[in-house]
C-alpha cells in the first residue's frame, strides 16, 4: 500500500459554488427577461436584493455570496492573476 498525499484547496470549492450560484442566479435572470449582466452588477454595487428575482430561489442563493470575495476573484480571474 502505498501512502499518497492528497491536496485539496477550500478556495478552490468556494470558488466553484459561487461560480455555481452565480450561474443559477444568471440563467432565472434570462428566463424571467431581465439583462442578467446588468442586474447582478447592480446588486454587487448596492447590496440591494430586488436587483434579483425570487425566481427559482435566485435571491436567497446570491445573499450566500460574499460581495468582497466574488469582487476579489473577479479581478483575479480578469487579470489571470
């Protein structure tokens, strides 16, 4: 038996369930006919949730988000940092 050592990363899985949120909040944003874009802007600016839609639970999922930290791997991820 050999003994492996296995990494994992938590920012690695904090990053994906947001990107998973993100994409649910985005996808009940355009089928309910909003601009997802420009929604999910405004309610990263002002913390105001009625930029979201209650449709398909979008609104409680995005308050799971931190704003700070989507904002910091947003910008890492733009810059390829």
């Amino acid at each position: 038996m050999q003994d492996k050592t296995i990494t994992f990363s938590l920012e690695d899985d904090r990053e994906n369930d947001m990107k998973k949120i993100l994409t649910l909040v985005y996808d009940a944003l355009k089928e309910k006919g909003y601009n997802p874009t420009n929604q999910i802007v405004g309610y990263i600016l002002s913390e105001d949730p009625t930029y979201i839609t209650t449709y398909n639970n979008a609104r409680n999922l995005i308050r799971k988000i931190d704003r700070d930290e989507l904002l910091q791997i947003m910008v890492k991820n733009y810059l390829g940092d």
